[in-house]
C-alpha cells in the first residue's frame, strides 16, 4: 500500500482524484439531484434507506477511496494522510490537528430536515465526540428542482424564551410539539450559503446543499415530528453523559441560547458570495467565511482558457460544471453516475501543489468549468459584515 499511495501521488503531481462516497439514510426523502442513475438510489439496500449525501474528501470513519487508476481501490484518503502526513495537509495542519479536519458533502433531501442542534466542543467531548461547525452553499448547478421547501428554519424568535422551549420538550413523547413554531424560517436563496456555529437549531431546507464541516457526527433532534416522519428522543439522550440524560437543564444547556434568539441572526450568519479575483480567464469567489473552522470558495474558468490558480493550503474540490484539465487529469462534471462508478468530478490537492499553482484548461467554446474547493482552518477569510 505505501508504494502505491508514493506512486499515485507522484503520478498525480500532489493532486489526488477521489472515488464517489455515497451515503444512505432510512429517514426523510432523497432529493434525486446527485446524479445517480434513477435505478441506483437504493443500492445499499432496502434496509439502509436511499442515498441522500456524498461526502467529499472525507477522512472520516466512511472515507472517500483515492482512484489509483487501476479500477477497483482500498486505499482512502485517511491512508493517504497517515502515510504522507505534512508531505500532503502540509505541517500546520499536522501539528494542529493530526489529519484534515474537515470535510464537505453534497446533502440532497427532497424535504426539510428535522429541528436539531450541533453539538458545541465543551458538549461534544464529554460524550467522547468533537463539536460540529457547518456551513451550506446552494449550487445553482445542482438544484434543477427546490424540493418541497426552500426554506431553512434556525433557531428561535427571539420572543421565546426557555420555558417554552422547555414545554415542548417535555411532551416529546405524547404529541406533536411542532416546536418549529418557535422558529423563524428563511427562504433560501440559490448562489449563496450561511454559517451554523454549533448549538444552533437548524431545520436544513429541500435545496441540494454544498456543506463544509468539521468532522464530527455529533447532533441531537428536537423536533418529534418532520414531514410526518416520527424522531425518537434517543439522538437527545446520546448526547448528554450519564446522570444528564434526563436532566431539561442540561438538555437546554447543548444551545446556545443567545445565538438562537440574535434578532440579526441573518446579519452575521447569512453568507453571499464576495468575489475575489476577477481576470479575462476567470473568476473565484469565497462562499463560505468569517468562522475559524473552514473556508470555501467557487471558481469559475471562463471557455476557451487557462489558467493556474495558487492557494495557501491543501482543499478538497469538486467540478459542478464542465470539463477540461486539472492539472495532469482529464476532469469532467458528469451527467449520470452508476453507483461504484469512477468519475473524474473530485480531487483532493496537496498543499504544495496549491501553492505551487493548479492549471486548469477549459477547452468548451460555450461552457465554463465550475468547481467548489474547500479549506481548513489554515486558509481563512474573514471580513467584517
């Protein structure tokens, strides 16, 4: 295996191309905007529930294969970063963090998500998890229907106060609490994204969803009732140590209250894009900023030309639109992917390899290449709202 991970690197001049990571859940409605084929929705099965995400450069537990260009791959990207270390996230990020410490994902629900909350680190590590920063980009690419609702639910109207967050709690079991009621939804706005700090309560809206996040599946549901669809109390309780797992005060304590209630919330979460640098060949912009946990930008190289864009630091990216060279690849957006399919749609740069600069060659007369990248904490832009 280490002879082939040197050897792919090599051949890749520090770029690796990743493998498709589907993922499948049981609860709400896929949104059949990931470009599977129709008849592949449910390939892990019927128990496992249909395909809803795709996770990208993920060195999580489900980590995305690296494409060795032989077929069939057991390498992942977490054995990539173990193996090359700093020679692939560079040292910062080593010294820091030991791995890449965040990941992003396509999140593609034809209906809203459930009410929940991220854990907060402090929450997080006294049940043996990391806390979950997260923010979403709605690709104008990838959203050719809204779903059923495009709107976003976050936190609560600053007129609630505890005790009837409290209430509904305490009937989770006995009926519907619609403790959405509570909230305040925003509709969503295609071409732009928002920040969730941890111990936000979010209600994701049905538009399919570019998500960079730190990595952690840490979250609890206090929403009993979504689109029909029951949600058991347990996510609660797994999140809260012995001895709190009924404790309301303590259930209260994983929001950040203040947060929750910012009558601005929108003004310091809401994220449009800020263009960055604008050329005859191109144009980058950020999408996701002003956190200290992950960055993202969208870059778009106009037909007919080339171009070799620098960055600070190792990223994760995916093609939304076009084809074209990146780097020594062929690369091409696909149009319908069979599951266990290789694309050419994802790659993961090294960070000398960013620095050095990417080429990218668009070789359309009419169409532009589009590509989301995504950074950690060592490549932050931070701008005051």
């Amino acid at each position: 295996m280490q002879k082939m991970i040197h050897n792919v690197f090599e051949q890749g001049n520090g770029i690796l191309r990743l493998r498709p990571n589907f993922v499948a859940y049981k609860f709400s409605k896929p949104g059949f905007r990931l470009k599977l084929h129709p008849d592949d929705y449910y390939s892990f099965g019927m128990e496992r529930g249909a395909i809803k995400e795709r996770l990208l450069a993920s060195v999580m537990a489900n980590a995305n294969y690296i494409d060795t260009g032989t077929g069939e791959s057991s390498i992942t990207l977490r054995d990539v970063v173990s193996e090359l270390g700093a020679g692939l996230i560079g040292h910062e990020l080593m010294q820091k963090h030991g791995t890449f410490p965040i990941h992003a994902k396509f999140f593609d629900y034809g209906e809203p998500l459930f009410h929940h909350v991220h854990l907060g680190f402090e929450a997080a590590a006294k049940v043996g998890q990391f806390g979950k920063p997260e923010a979403y980009y709605y690709p104008l690419q990838m959203n050719n229907h809204p779903g059923t609702f495009p709107h976003t639910y976050f936190g609560f109207d600053p007129s609630t106060t505890k005790e009837m967050v409290k209430e509904r709690l305490r009937n989770f079991d006995k009926m519907d609490t619609r403790i959405t009621e509570l909230s305040r939804a925003f509709r969503l706005e295609l071409g732009t994204g928002w920040y969730v700090p941890p111990g936000v309560l979010h209600a994701p809206g049905s538009y399919c969803t570019y998500e960079p996040q730190w990595n952690s599946n840490s979250g609890a549901v206090y929403e009993n009732v979504t689109a029909g669809e029951i949600n058991a109390m347990d996510s609660i309780k797994q999140s809260c140590p012995e001895g709190k797992k009924d404790d309301m005060d303590y259930i209260m304590s994983l929001i950040d209250w203040g947060k929750n209630v910012d009558p601005h919330f929108k003004g310091k979460y809401f994220r449009p894009p800020i263009v960055c640098t604008t050329e005859s060949t191109h144009m980058e912009k950020w999408i996701t900023y002003n956190n200290k946990y992950f960055s993202a930008k969208e870059l778009t190289v106009y037909p007919g030309q080339t171009v070799t864009v620098k960055d600070e630091a190792a990223y994760g990216c995916v093609f939304v639109q076009g084809h074209g060279k990146f780097g020594v690849f062929d690369a091409e957006t696909p149009t319908m992917i069979r599951f266990g399919q290789r694309t050419a749609d994802e790659y993961f740069v090294s960070e000398q390899a960013a620095r050095n600069g990417v080429t990218i060659s668009n070789p359309s007369q009419f169409e532009p290449i589009v590509v989301l990248k995504h950074f950690a904490d060592n490549h932050l832009y931070n701008i005051a709202l």
